[in-house]
C-alpha cells in the first residue's frame, strides 16, 4: 500500500446547506465507513464527520482512481454536485491535514476541544468496521500524540472554546446579563450538553426539552434545570428568552408554521434563537418572522473572527509543533521504508558470497574447520565493507524528495523483494492514544485545495 488521500469539505469551503446534505449522524459512522471501504480500489478508510467537515481518508493503490470514486461517492450521498466544494490531499499532505484537524488547527474555533474526540470516534467506528490497515492504524494515533503535545506545550487551548459555548457568548452579548432568562434547549446530545452546561454558569434559567425524556432529565440534573417532554415544545417555545437547538433530526424540528403561531402568542417579544444543528433544527424562514432573532451556526463566524485574532500567537507555536512533528514522522518512516531494502541489498550479496564460497571450497580439501570458518567471517565482513557506502548514500537518498524512487531503482537493478512488502498490509493498526509513528506509510504525495 502506497497511496494516502484525503477528500473532504469544511466550513472553509463550503456553506452550511451543502454541509448538511452530507451530515452523517454518529449512530451510521461506522455502516457509512464500511460502505466506503467496500470501494473497490480502497483498501483502508475512515470518515471524520462533524457539524463542520466531512473528511473521507482512504489508502489505495491507485489514489487517482480512489479520489474519483470517494467524489462520486461523496455526491451521491449529498445528491448534489460538490466539485466546488472538495479538496483533495494525497501523500504527506493528507498527513499534515490530519494532524492540523485533530490539533484543532482547521477548526471554526482554533483550540476547541471537541474536535480530537471526534476524530478518535471516527478511528473507532473505522476499526469496528473492519477498515484500519497499516496506514490509517499508525498515522491516526500519531495525530492524536500530537494533539496532546500542542495542548500542552502551547497556549491554544487556554480559555478554550467551544461552538456551544460561542453560542452561549453570542446569547449573553444581546440580551445582556442571562440570570433568571429562560433558556430553552433543544436536543441532549453533546453539543448541548456544552451549551447547558455554559448557559448554566450565566445564570439562565434551564428548560430541556428531548425525544428522550430520560436523557433530557439526566442532563438538566447535571446543570440545576428542569426536563420537560418532547411534546411540550411548542408550550416552552412561548416563554423562552433563548432557545439554543442542537439535536440529530434530519429534518427541521422547529418550523416556519409552528413559530409563527408561537409568535403570535407571544405577543412579538422578542426571541433569540441558536441552530448549532447540522442539519438545521430550525427551518431558516423563521428569522423573518418579526422579533425573532435566528443564528445559525455559520452566523457564529463572525465570532469566531474575535476569538481567531486572540489566538493567533499561540497557533503559530501550535503551527510550528505539528510541522516539526509532521518532518520527524516523515523521516522515520522513510528510514523504516528503506529498512526491508537494506536488509534484501545485504542479504543479495550474502547469498552470492556464501554460494561462491561453497564452490571454491571443495578444491581446498587442505583446509580445516578453522580456516574454513575464518574464510567465511572474511567474506562476511568483506560484504560489510563493499555495501558500507552504498547504504549509507541510501539513507541520505531517503531523506530526499526522490528517495522512494530511488530506492525502487535500487531494488530492480539487484532483483529485489524487500520483506517488508508482502506484509505490508497484514500490520494490526495500533490502539487510539498510542501516539505512535507509521512503519509503512509512504508519504510523497502532492496536495491541491
């Protein structure tokens, strides 16, 4: 296996209602993963999906092929034409991506948290389906080691942020103090759990509102609210100040219909409304009903700007330890490529020695065992000393931008099979925070965006 690709979008390329036509929700991951690996010029895959990417990582021996198929892929699930909005890594710059997306460096909010469990969720649901081979199984936990490097050895993540709690920011800046607001929150998963959980600290007044009423109650205990049913929405909607909406529906739960009737009986006091959900909770026609205020999570941008501008220095640091580490990945795993080579070169040689040896011997009946034996540690170290050079302009070839070609030249001119190439795929990919480097990645690849 050589080719690493990558193909995805993000909230950098494209708009939040192409964003959603791909949103694949957490329970499908893994079927979605599979399906995806089932191509068939792929040979290992995993998709990391958030509310603001979808990214597909494969391996395959043919990466023109494979980018080809996980397009036609990737539209087919969204219906729709996505040209515009893909790009394309393939080799170490697929590498460099992953690690930038896991140390939340391509995040909306440069050092959120939220990011690198969901990467680790994607690795998971890849494993489960069958898909992790000797690429994506050392690469991922690699990102992973890193990620934990740049939150502890940089600033990034100091009074990190997250969308939830943008959010949670963008509610106290227009309505000014939340203590004794009424907050409506909408959906239990995760991301609200962050949302209650800021909303909590200033002082709103917590109503949540779930399909599952078991769910709903555990998290509204855990922030001092109150659980009420899924079927008193509407009843909630008509005294909330903020509503904050954050479910897996793949349909609008708040429609233009419901809010206008709900407006009406608020007599059109005013409504702060937050659709962190991708897809949207809330159909977008609602901002124009009068005194409702609608944000979506594409509105959080403009946020988000501020909270770039503070950050700025320490993604530089940040920016700095992934490339340092991206180089010394690189490194080693050209030198663990080249590692099967040197031991076949050494091998080669031996072998020719050794069977002239065999032939010559016979014609020296005077000889005993112990000059035989010195006979054979003289061929032995003259091996040594006539491949010394050779090997060493082959590690320094590694190193360069050529070196895998040149390595592959080495290997047809002496005739060749490296070892390590017969197993490359049968490696067992490693566990998520072992952090380790990959042994049989190669890394050369072009990038475009």
């Amino acid at each position: 296996m050589r080719g690493l690709l990558l193909v995805g979008l993000s909230h950098k390329t494209a708009p939040l209602e192409v964003r959603e036509r791909l949103a694949i929700p957490a329970g499908e991951l893994e079927s979605a993963v599979r399906t995806m690996r089932e191509l068939h010029t792929i040979t290992e895959a995993m998709l990391v999906a958030t509310c603001n990417r979808v990214e597909a990582y494969v391996v395959s021996r043919d990466p023109s092929g494979a980018a080809r198929q996980v397009r036609e892929h990737l539209e087919g699930r969204a219906r729709a034409p996505l040209a515009e909005f893909l790009y394309e890594h393939q080799g170490k710059g697929a590498v460099r991506h992953l690690f930038h997306v896991a140390a939340s460096l391509d995040s909306m909010v440069i050092g959120e948290p939220q990011i690198l469990g969901q990467v680790k969720d994607a690795y998971a649901a890849a494993e489960r389906a069958g898909a992790l081979g000797a690429v994506l199984g050392r690469c991922v936990p690699r990102a992973f080691g890193i990620a934990k490097r740049v939150r502890s050895q940089t600033g990034i993540a100091q009074g990190a942020v997250s969308v939830s709690s943008i959010a949670a920011d963008l509610a106290t800046k227009v309505l000014g103090d939340l203590a004794g607001r009424r907050v409506l929150l909408v959906g239990a998963g995760k991301m609200g759990e962050t949302s209650a959980k800021q909303l909590s600290k200033r002082g709103g007044k917590l109503t949540v509102v779930n399909r599952s009423y078991e769910r709903a109650e555990e998290l509204a205990r855990g922030c001092g609210g109150e659980a009420r049913a899924f079927g008193d929405l509407e009843n909630h909607l008509q005294v909330a100040d903020v509503v904050i909406c954050s479910t897996a529906s793949p349909k609008f739960i708040i429609t233009h219909d419901l809010m206008a009737s709900v407006v009406r009986a608020r007599r059109y006091r005013p409504l702060f409304m937050i659709d962190i959900a991708v897809p949207r909770d809330i159909d977008p026609r609602v901002n124009d009903l009068d005194n409702v205020f609608l944000f979506d999570i594409d509105d959080l941008q403009k946020v988000v700007k501020q909270h770039l501008e503070e950050r700025q220095k320490e993604a530089t640091a940040a920016i700095r330890v992934v490339d340092e580490e991206l180089e010394e990945f690189d490194a080693h795993v050209r030198s663990l490529e080249l590692v099967p080579t040197i031991a076949a070169l050494r091998a080669r040689f031996l072998e020719v020695g050794t069977s002239e040896l065999e032939r010559t011997l016979p014609r020296l009946a005077s000889l005993g065992p112990k000059e035989k034996k010195a006979l054979e540690a003289m061929m032995g170290a003259f091996v040594s000393k006539l491949l010394h050079r050779p090997i060493t302009e082959l590690r320094s070839m590694a190193e360069r931008p050529e070196g895998p070609e040149l390595i592959a030249a080495v290997q047809r001119l002496f005739e060749l099979r490296p070892a390590g190439e017969a197993a490359r795929e049968e490696v067992t990919p490693a566990e998520p925070g072992e952090g380790e480097p990959a042994q049989d990645v190669d890394l050369q690849g072009a990038s475009r965006s």
